[in-house]
C-alpha cells in the first residue's frame, strides 16, 4: 500500500502557503518535506506537527493507495 500527500499539497494551495512555509510553521526537517513530495513515510510525529500547524486531521493530508485492488 501506497501513500500520497495529494491533499496536503491542495490544503497548502487553499491556505496559500509553499512547502517553505511548511517547513518553518511546523519546524520538519528538510529530508522529512524531500520523503513528502516523493511519496513516502514520514513519521506520525512529522504528520500530528503538520496536522496541528494546519488545524486539520491526518485523513485531510494523506490518503493510502490500494495497488492489489481486485474488481
């Protein structure tokens, strides 16, 4: 199963913040903001300070990707 940070970059563009400015409210490194725009894991500690930075929920983030879906 996949992850994909799709939402948090809408949520970002809504808000009108860049990853920059991310980066600065929720004090992540810049190798865990390289992991999300590549489509990795990061940490649950990494999504709760980008949550809480963003007023939002996990599932407004992040959304898993089923790649054995069967019809």
């Amino acid at each position: 199963m996949q992850v994909s940070y799709k939402k948090l970059w809408k949520l970002l563009i809504d808000k009108n913040m860049k990853k920059t400015d991310l980066q600065l409210a929720t004090g992540i490194s810049a190798g865990s903001l390289a992991k999300l725009g590549k489509n990795e894991t990061v940490s649950m500690d990494t999504l709760i300070r980008i949550c809480t930075a963003l007023s939002c929920d996990v599932g407004d983030i992040i959304e898993f990707i089923n790649e054995n879906k069967i019809d």
